[in-house]
C-alpha cells in the first residue's frame, strides 16, 4: 500500500480535517458506547420483555429513518451542514441524558422517536460536509475517496475501543453512568462541530440542482436496487454478530477470550484495507470492489461452519474486516455518487439501508436461531449475502463513469 503515509500527511495539514477527525471519534464513541448495552438496559434496567423491547427498537429505527431523511434533503437544500449536525448532536446529549434519568417506557419511548432520533442524522452529516468542503474541493495529490476513507476509518476505530469503554463504565457507573457517558461524548461533538465545520449556506446552483423529490429519488431503480444490496448484506452481517459469540462458546466450546480475539481481527484488518480500498476506488474501481467484497462475504460466511475449533474461525474474521472495509467505505461513496449534488440525502438513504439491515438481521436471528441452530443461521446469511451479489452483479458501467442498472426493477434511472 505505497504513498498512503505521504498522502496521509497531506490531507491532516488541511485546515479543520484534524479537528474534524477527532470530532468523528468522539460521535463513533457516543454511538458505540451503548449499542451492545441496548437490550440489556430495556429488559433489566426498564423491565421490558424481549418482544417489548424489539418492538421499542423497531419504533424507534423507523422514526429516525423518517426524522434523518427529511433533515437530510432540507441540508440539501436549504439548511447549512453546521446547522443540522448541531441539531443532531444536541438531540444526542438530550436524548440519552433522557436515557439516563427516566425509566418510563411510553417516556422513553417518547424520547427514542423524537430527540434521540434527531441523533441518527450526524453520521450522514458528517459525511456529507467532508464531501463538500475537501472533497468537492479537492486536496492536490489525494484522491477524493481517500479523503473519505480516513474519516470513515476513524469512526471504525471507534467502534473498536467503544464497547470496551462502554462496559468498563456500566460496570463501575451502571447504566445511568453509561447513558451519561454518551450524552457527554454528543456533547464533545457539539463542541467540535462548532469549533471545526464552518457556517456554509447551500450555494444557489447547488439549491437549483436539488430538483427531484425524496420519493422520485430513493424510488429509482439503481438507488432502489442499491438500497436494497446494502441493507441485506448489513442483515447478513447483524445475523452473524448475534450468532457467531454464540457459536464459539457454544458449538465450539470456546471461553470469552476467544470471542474478544475473534471480533479483535475483523476491525484490525478493516482499518488498512479501508485505506487502501479508497485509493482504488479512486480509479474508478468502485463497482468492482463492491461485487468483490459480496465475494469474499458469501465464502465467509460458508467457511464459518466448517469451524471446529475456535483458532480456525481467527483467520476467517480477515474476510470479515475485508467485507466491511468495502460496505463501509466504498459503498458510502457510491452512493453520493448515484444521487450527486445531493450529499446529504445520499448518504442518509446509506445510512438508513444500514439501519433496516440491522433491524431484518435482529428479526432473522430470532425467527431461525432455534430451527435451523448456529450452523444453520450462516447459510441464511450466505443466502443474503448471495442475494445481494446478484444484485450488484447486474449493475453495468456507462462509459461516462457512472453506473446504470439492468432491467432488474420495474423503476429506471432518472435523467
């Protein structure tokens, strides 16, 4: 991976993007901080039951699928990037002090769908403000997909070191600790937003490109297909998160150690080849590095069950860092591209295909955990994953750079 190190170097001397890039560590902090600690909180600390609680996490994912689409277009085309981040970021702090303090459930079910779900917007924001001032800008010597690599590397690195914070501090605080220790890490992002991202209205030609409604857009049916590849590979994924710590401790007799190696490996190799990823899609290569990644997803999650022991599944999670590396980064990219002038709606339509991929792999998980046992559940997501591979097989190249779709949904590309 050569000249990674000076191009790295030229991108930190830009003005903000270090700030900046500290500011991506402390949202991916807050966001992973209570993630794995959710059911545990709404079963035990509130007292819902396991059906309950799915149905508290369903309302919620879906009031901040609707809440961060519409911000997303108004950020399009009215509203300044600033603007919207620091309306998501206190949300944040508003919502899991919220968190914290109440144990209600139609209170907290009330915070969830409204303040909380104002949160979900910061992660499209971010992207779509590094879109705008470096990479529409340019950085001389630096590919605009290696620009986004590096923030979205650094939200990844957070994601690695969260959960263990997370639970170092509900052990020592409860979950009144951890919930606090979120709201204060928005708080830390507030606080860079408004120190680094700089008050930018929408330019006049970038408010007039801004023609086509939400529902025009997300119904055409390369950004619909597209949609639709993310959100299941992300269920493919979800599926195995559930599934493998109990096929090692489990099937495989494994202690906890080996679960922490085994999740240890997938972010490990993630972060050099996310770097790498970027540079090649910079030359154009982000559709072949899409169908790629579904590749090497479908033979993981087929080598899985031919585990017998713990050791064997370690060098499997290299696959899973290299399936995410691509999802993550490329994806995200790939996107802004399809819908382009609009940056923010783009990258909130990813976010939101991440988000129902979560939820569809939490109602899998459920529904053949017990039929088909831990074996079983990595074929379900091989079947995903493979389903999705069909889809972005079918893509094709214009010669002009972008993609079209092959006659695979009834809508068609819009003009």
């Amino acid at each position: 991976m050569p000249d990674i190190l000076p191009r790295a170097k030229r991108i930190l001397a830009q003005p903000d993007y270090p700030g900046l890039l500290a500011s991506t560590i402390a949202l991916g902090l807050g966001f992973s901080f209570v993630s794995p600690f959710l059911s545990l909180w709404g079963t035990q600390e509130v007292g819902l039951s396991p059906a309950q609680f799915g149905l508290f996490m369903t309302a919620t994912s879906l009031s901040a699928l609707f809440v961060t689409t519409a911000l997303a277009r108004w950020s399009d085309s009215h509203l300044a990037r600033k603007t919207v981040l620091l309306i998501g970021a206190g949300g944040g702090v508003l919502g899991y002090t919220g968190y914290a303090l109440v144990r209600d459930p139609r209170a907290l079910l009330l915070i969830g769908t409204t303040v909380l779900a104002l949160a979900a917007i910061c992660f499209s924001q971010l992207f779509a403000h590094v879109r705008d001032r470096f990479v529409a800008r340019g950085v001389e010597g630096v590919p605009p997909t290696f620009l986004m690599s590096v923030v979205r590397m650094c939200f990844s690195v957070a994601w690695v070191a969260g959960p263990s914070l997370g639970a170092l501090v509900m052990v020592l605080t409860g979950f009144r600790g951890l919930f606090l220790g979120a709201a204060g890490l928005f708080g830390v992002f507030f606080a860079g937003v408004c120190w680094f991202v700089p008050h930018e209205a929408r330019p006049a030609h970038v408010r007039a490109a801004v023609r086509e409604s939400v529902w025009r857009v997300v119904t055409r049916g390369d950004v619909l297909a597209m949609f639709l590849a993310i959100l299941l590979i992300i269920a493919a994924h979800t599926i195995n998160l559930l599934n493998l710590p109990l096929f090692l401790t489990g099937d495989l007799a494994g202690k906890g150690r080996d679960v922490g190696i085994a999740f240890g490996i997938g972010p490990a190799a993630e972060v050099p080849l996310m770097l790498w990823f970027g540079l090649l899609a910079a030359g154009g290569h982000q559709l072949g590095l899409i169908r790629f990644g579904a590749a090497a997803t479908i033979c993981y999650f087929l080598l899985l069950p031919c585990a017998q022991a713990p050791w064997q599944v370690f060098p499997m999670q290299i696959l899973h860092g290299l399936s995410f590396a691509v999802i993550s980064n490329v994806g995200m990219v790939f996107f802004q591209e399809l819908v382009p002038g609009q940056a923010g709606l783009a990258t909130a339509i990813y976010a939101n295909a991440t988000n129902l991929g979560a939820l569809l792999g939490y109602f899998a998980f459920g529904a053949f955990a017990r039929p088909l046992g831990h074996r079983g559940l990595f074929f379900v997501s091989a079947a995903l994953t493979a389903v999705m591979f069909v889809i972005v097989i079918r893509y094709r190249q214009r010669r002009s750079g972008g993609t079209e779709l092959k006659p695979l949904l009834d809508a068609t590309p819009a003009a």
